[in-house]
C-alpha cells in the first residue's frame, strides 16, 4: 500500500467518524424537542410556575337562590369565553319569539373571518346555520362564530355588545359590560363570579329548551369531529354543562351547572392556573356543597326586570315664532318588544307644526283608519310644538277628531283624559305590538342611511351611536327607522333625513372614519 493510499483511507475514517457524530446529535435534538412539544400539548406558554392569575368563586343552590360558598365573588375579572353564554343568551332569545330558526344562515364577514383562535375557519361570505353556531360556541368556543352571531343580530359587534351589557343589567348584573361577543382580550370587558352565576342560572331558566345544548361534548362539521374543552361532561354525576374560558388575564375560567336528585348547584370559578387547577377546584365545590343545597325548588325563575319613565317638562326657551306659551317637550317612550335586548330610552323629539285649538294639549292616538287621507293643517295661526313619536295601543277616541298633526296627533277633548299628555301628566307605557308612527312619510332635502338591521332596537341604537359620533352635522337631523320586506325576513333602515348635500357629505365622511357605513342619497 502507498503512502497515498494509505492518507486516502485515514481521510475516509475520519469523514465516517464525523458524519456519526453529527447524527447522533441531531437525533438526540430531536429527541429532545419532540418531548418538550409533547410535554407543552393544550397548556399555554403562560401555565408555568409564575402564572398566578386572580382567583374568585361562588357556589348558588339553584333552587332556593342561597349561597353556599362564596370567595372574591364580586371581585372585578374578565370573563373570557364565558362572555360567549351572553352571546347565546341573547340568540335564544331570538330563536324562542321566531324570529330565527335553526336552519337559518347567517353570513361570516371579513370581520369575523379575522378572530383570534379558537375558530371554525369561517371565510368571508360563508354561512353557518343558527344550529351549527349554537354547538361551535358551546364545543368550539370559537370566536369567528360568535361574531358571526353579533353582526347577524345587532348588524355590527360594537352594537350588539351594548345590546349584551343592556341584557346583562336587566339581568341584574350589575357589574359586567361587553365590549364584543367572543371574550378576547378588552380590558374594559369585566364581570364577576356572581354575574356569571346568575346569568347560568338565567340560561336554565328561561330557555329549558336550548340549554341543553351545553351538555354538548362533539359534534360533525363538514365531516371532521370537533370535540370540546368541558372535561367535567360525563366525569362529574350531574354536570349538565355550561361554559369554560382562558384568556391570560382571567385565568382559566367555568360556569358548571349541576343537576343530580333534585338539587341543582351552579358554580363559577375564575383564576385556575390550568384547566386541571380548575376542574379540581369545581369538583371540590360540588363535592362540599351538594349534601347542603336544598331539594325543594322554592326561587323564582331568573327573571329580566324592566321599567319605563316617560319625561315631561317645559321647554326651557319655546321655539320663536309661539302663538301658544304652553306648548309643552314630550320625550317619547321607547317600549322594546318583550324579549328585546335594547335599553329603555327617549327617542329623539321632532318639531311638528299643529294648529292652536280649543285645548293647549297634545293627545296620543292611533293612526287614522286605512285609505283615510292626511289632512294638512289648514291656514290660520298655528303653533309650534315639539313632539315625539309615542307608541300606543289605547282606543282611539270616540267622535270625529279635531284637525291635528298631519291627521296623526289630533287635538283631543280633556274628556280623553288618558290619552292626553300635558304638563306633569305619566305618558302610559306604548304597547310593543304598535309599529313606529310616521316612519315611512315623506321627507325632503338630503338623507342618508347609516344601516340596516333584522331588529328595530339595533338600528335606533346605530342612529344614537351615529348622531354622536357626526354631531356638527346631524346634530338636527331628523333621525327615522324605516321597515322594508326582504323575502320572509324584514329590515329596518338606520337613517337621517332634513340634511344640505353639504351636511350629508360631511356626515359620511366623519361615520366611514368610525367604521360607521354611510350611504348618502336625495329624496
């Protein structure tokens, strides 16, 4: 053998010995990786020794409404996900009066397609049935869904999570406001272990019929499986759900209903380290709760409570020209249809003009009979009064009425007595049934609509919100909803009217800088 060859082979050895080495190492890396990842699986990077997140709970017997523990209870947390049972709450509601069903289709915008994780991977312009949302929020938590609900409902999320926190105080909730439907992270969306309590209990007992859907553990979407977080299902005798969440600053977080030999338990926890912590803290509870709540149902059903003021009072400076001193402001009652979630509210006042009668009062009467034409007001002096639309399901009176407010608000004889609404007198409560007076008449100069939604109460929530956010320009506006068909389904228009080209412009500029749409158009 030369001494070339000899080189050649050592060479050889070496590259041999090198290349080993290099993977030994890296199979000890992956090794290594492999295990670390497995060790991480469904714990987020923050459950590590130093995440101690805030901690508060309440146990409440179900059927007397007692408590049976309490900790931090009414201490300020963020509910995460939970939020997500005030989603359902609210759609419950809608799918119990009919006005949607579980086969309905509600459309996923850009907006909604965008959440966060947990998601169902929505793309703009897809549709998820009202059914297949419900179990995506329960089994999925998933956040694109929940939004999808928001604007389905309240026709964007900022609005519908006012309509969430106007529920949640009817509730009784004192301490919880919404900032959107999901629970992702605001830090202005706060509740406390006693709200949630009370809105599980809510749940239960005002929709027996839908909340089953919280025992849900999987369900078959476009034929994968999806499976829930809930660990409790069918581990703990009697859990019958509800909802769990974890956002990083609330901890990992439950509402669990408990319903086993007639007694019903309702625990909420908040600030678990992991969702092992926190099941283990929920199985502790129900375990040193249960042989004391009562079998008895004796509580009320959780119940909205709901209250209506209708405010009179003089103008502070009448409008110039006034031939009648008395012309008195009626803030006009809003009455939300039962079940709403819109907050009771004046709505904005209109001018009107109506002629100066025998009596100085306005009376609140019914439209005129169909195919009966308007009258105007007829020449002479006339008065100057500020009147806001009412809703009324009172008779009309008897007798032909006197000529009045375009034939809709006639002059009425004091004999009338409950209908006439004067200085110091109680407005009564309009009945939901009455469709809004005077919403489809004709108005002049510019207009323009600020959107359209399935419910009234949405779109005179997206007027007030649009009224404040271009108040130099809509400031006098006339603010107005207008019903249209749209197939089986109806929409009510968000618009103003009594605007300059100039105004309208303006108005649309500032709203679409809010994320407001705005459409400007000429009557």
């Amino acid at each position: 053998m030369t001494r070339q060859d000899s080189d050649r082979q050592r060479l050889l050895r070496w590259s041999s010995l090198g290349l080993a080495v290099v993977i030994a190492v890296t199979a000890v890396s992956g090794s290594a990786e492999a295990r670390s990842r497995k060790k991480s699986r469904g714990k987020p990077a923050q459950a590590a020794s130093t995440y101690n997140p805030p901690t508060a709970s309440i146990v409440v017997d179900g059927n007397t409404g007692a408590v049976l523990h309490a900790s931090n209870a009414d201490a300020i947390r963020h509910p995460a996900s939970l939020t997500k049972m005030m989603t359902l709450y609210m759609l419950f509601e809608r799918l119990e009066s009919g006005k949607v069903k579980l086969n309905s289709s509600m459309p996923a915008s850009a907006h909604a397609a965008g959440q966060a994780p947990s998601k169902m991977g929505l793309k703009a312009g897809e549709t998820i049935s009202v059914e297949t949302a419900i179990k995506a929020l329960v089994v999925k938590s998933a956040n694109d869904v929940a939004t999808v609900i928001a604007e389905y409902i309240g026709g964007d999320e900022p609005t519908f999570a006012r309509m969430m926190t106007a529920k949640a105080r009817s509730l009784g909730m004192s301490n919880t406001t919404y900032r959107n439907a999901n629970g992702l992270p605001d830090d202005a969306q706060v509740t406390t272990a006693r709200d949630q309590a009370l809105l599980g209990r809510a749940l239960q007992d005002r929709f027996p019929n839908y909340f089953r859907y919280f025992n849900t553990r999987s369900f078959v979407y476009e034929g994968r499986t999806v499976r829930g977080h809930n660990r409790l299902l069918g581990s703990v005798d009697g859990v019958d759900g509800i909802k769990t969440g974890y956002i990083r600053a609330s901890g990992f977080n439950i509402v669990t209903s408990v319903n086993r030999n007639n007694r019903h338990l309702v625990a909420a926890v908040f600030g678990g380290r992991s969702a092992g912590a926190r099941d283990a803290v929920v199985r502790g509870l129900i375990g040193k709760t249960y042989q004391v709540a009562s079998a008895r149902r004796t509580a009320p059903p959780v119940a909205e409570g709901t209250t209506a003021v209708a405010e009179i009072k003089m103008p502070a400076q009448p409008p110039t020209p006034v031939a009648d001193p008395r012309a008195v402001e009626v803030a006009a009652v809003d009455s939300p249809e039962i079940g709403s979630s819109a907050p009771i509210k004046p709505n904005a006042v209109k001018t009107v003009l109506v002629r100066s009668g025998k009596t100085q009062v306005a009376a609140l009467s019914q439209l005129p009979p169909a195919g009966r034409a308007l009258m105007p007001p007829p020449p002479g002096p006339t008065t100057v009064s500020t009147i806001a639309t009412v809703k009324s399901d009172l008779p009309a009176p008897t007798g032909e009425p006197e000529t009045g407010i375009l034939g809709t608000l006639p002059a009425t004889p004091p004999s009338t007595r409950q209908q006439v609404a004067s200085v110091g007198a109680t407005v009564p409560v309009p009945s939901p049934a009455q469709e809004t007076v005077g919403a489809s008449r004709p108005r002049s100069g510019w207009m323009i609509q600020v959107g359209a939604f399935p419910e009234e109460t949405a779109a005179k929530e997206r007027l007030e919100a649009a009224q404040t956010k271009a108040k130099a320009q809509l400031g006098h506006a006339e603010p107005f909803t207008e019903k249209v068909a749209r197939g089986e389904r109806s929409l009510f228009r968000a618009r103003f009217a009594g605007l300059e080209k100039t105004q309208a412009e303006a108005a649309c500029k500032n709203l679409k800088r809010s994320e407001i749409p705005c459409l400007l158009m000429k009557n």
